[in-house]
C-alpha cells in the first residue's frame, strides 16, 4: 500500500456567521434532512419555510453572537473539530507518517463532506475512513453523516473505498476520557456537587420506538462512567435537552429535572455533557444559561456547566485509540 488512507472526522454543523441569513441556510438544511424530521413532507415543509424559517434565525443568530470565537471567526463547534483533526494529525504521525491524511467536515454547512472527500482523494487517498463524533448511535446523526458520505459516492465514477467507524458510546477509551475528564473538572470547582447530571441531546420518543438504539446506548454510557467513578444512580442522573415541537421526547427532561432537584433540596449541582464531543449551542447557552436559570430560580445555589471533551488530552488519546482501531489492516 502506497497510497495514503484518509481519517474524516465529522460533526453536525453550524451557521457560517452569526448572522440570519447564515442560519438560516444551516436550519434549512438541517430540518429538511428525512431522518431529523420524521414527518410527511407536505405537512413538515409548510412549517419549515412558512414559520421556523422566518423567526427562529433572528433569535438564533443572537445566541451565536454571544458564543462566537472572533479570532478563528468560528462557532465554538467548528473551532474545536478543527483543533480536534489538527492534534489528532500530530498524534499519528509518528507511527503512520504521510500514510494517513486526517480531515474534519460538517454534516450540515461547511467545510462540507462533499468536499472534504474531495480533497483527501486530490491527495491520492483511495481509502477513507469516515468517523462520526457521535458516541452514541442515532439515525439522525451517525447514520445521516454515513448517508452523506455516500450520496457523495454515487456521484463519482472512480471511488475510494469506505469504512464508517462503529459508536462507541461504551468504548473503554471513551468511559475512560469521560471519568477522567469529569474527576478533573470537579477539582476545579469551589464547592462539591450533590448531584452530576449526564445531560444528552432529546430524540421524539417515537423514533425510539421506531427501533433507534440511542436511548439505550446513553443509558450505557451513564451506568459505565457510574463504573469507572464509583457514583451511584442517585449522584450521576440521566437526562434529555433540546426539545423542540410539541411531541412527546425521550425522558427525563433536563429542563425538568434540574427543577425537580432543586425543590428536593438539592443545592450544588453540576451538569456535563457526554454525547456531545465539542462545546457548541446546546452546551454553551441551552445547559450553561437556560439551564443553569432553571435551577437558581427554583431554588438551586450552585451551579456547574462541565465542559465537553473538546480537544483535551483525554480527548485526543481517545480519538487516537478510535482512530488506530478503525485504521487497521489500511494503515
């Protein structure tokens, strides 16, 4: 083997600016995706285009202007898959060399898995290994970026070979990152949480029921960093954010739950993040402002958002041990 074998780390995306017409172009792609928005097309795209298009970008647009990095001018997402590829490229490059190309992409927005494709093979990759940051499995998320990746092929007359890399919500590297990450981050903080909420992105109950596995796969994750913590049931809780329309999602509720804690008594709380391999909207403003408000007004005292792995060590020797396992027998 000669030819160089490219790594593709993807997330879902952002707006291109903080402004509403970039998130605009991010919402309509990203809601007009089949397996985000399981609804009839002729019911779905009235309210698409009719309403959420015309309000929700303005309101949007604010919140990235609060959390925008001014000097990569990049939603925090973006800035930190970037960085993400950039260390993981320096850490395997002293075992494989020139032999792997590591590439980052978006599912939604730019830089585009159409083009990043692109751009490994212009590099003379003719095997591409395609790794979703999402450790837990959903059609909305993984099996999306796995669709992209393959629309992107139907379109080529000479294609690179594919391998999509496995989740690994119950991966040893990663329960290992995330206890490590979270005893760290705890030492960090001037008061001790009575209770770490685990805080994963909602799915509507009915995809679950339809056959998704995320819900169990989240359910994983919390019971192994239960495990490798030494945290009970009642210190490390599960729970869903970023509901959005009026079907029933997966529950607890976050919003929910924070408030229940706090009418029970509980007075120091932290919240982490493990589905989500980079800080972004959803950890930035819904959990560090929206969730942290929940729970003062209703009686909290203290509050932590814990950060994502983001491009911490115990990240990248993650995605390193994800990396060679996927690399094997190319690279």
């Amino acid at each position: 083997m000669t030819a160089p074998v490219g790594l593709l780390l993807v997330n879902l995306g952002s707006p291109d600016a903080p402004e509403a017409p970039a998130v605009r172009r991010y919402l309509a792609q990203f809601l007009s995706d089949r397996r985000v928005v399981e609804l009839p097309r002729a019911f779905w795209l009235p309210i698409l285009y009719g309403i959420i298009l015309n309000t929700r970008p303005r309101r949007s647009a604010k919140l990235y202007e609060q959390i925008w990095e001014r000097e990569s001018n990049e939603s925090p997402l973006k800035a930190i898959t970037r960085r993400q590829a950039e260390r993981l490229a320096l850490r395997l490059e002293p075992a494989f060399g020139a032999r792997v190309i590591v590439d980052w992409a978006m599912r939604y927005q730019n830089p585009s898995i159409d083009a990043a494709i692109a751009a490994l093979m212009a590099k003379g990759c003719e095997r591409i290994v395609l790794l979703p940051l999402y450790p837990q499995y959903a059609a909305s998320t993984t099996a999306t970026a796995f669709d992209a990746a393959a629309h992107s092929l139907s379109k080529m007359r000479r294609q690179p070979s594919l391998r999509f890399a496995a989740p690994y919500y119950n991966d040893p590297a990663y329960i290992e990152a995330l206890a490590a990450s979270l005893k760290s981050e705890l030492q960090k903080l001037d008061f001790e949480p009575e209770v770490v909420l685990a805080s994963f992105h909602g799915l509507p109950q009915f995809q679950i029921d339809r056959g998704d596995p995320y819900r169990a796969h989240c359910e994983a994750t919390v019971a192994l960093l239960r495990a490798a913590t030494g945290f009970d049931a009642a210190r490390l809780r599960l729970s869903f954010q970023s509901r959005f329309g009026r079907a029933e999602w997966i529950k607890p509720y976050t919003s929910a739950t924070v408030g229940e804690l706090a009418r029970a008594g509980v007075r120091r709380l932290a919240v982490i993040a493990p589905g989500f391999s980079a800080d972004c909207l959803e950890t930035l403003e819904e959990i560090g402002v929206e969730i942290r408000d929940e729970f003062l007004k209703a009686g909290g005292e203290k509050f932590a958002r814990l950060p994502c792995l983001n491009d911490s060590d115990e990240s990248l020797a993650m995605l390193e041990a994800l990396a060679r396992r996927e690399l094997a027998g190319w690279a």
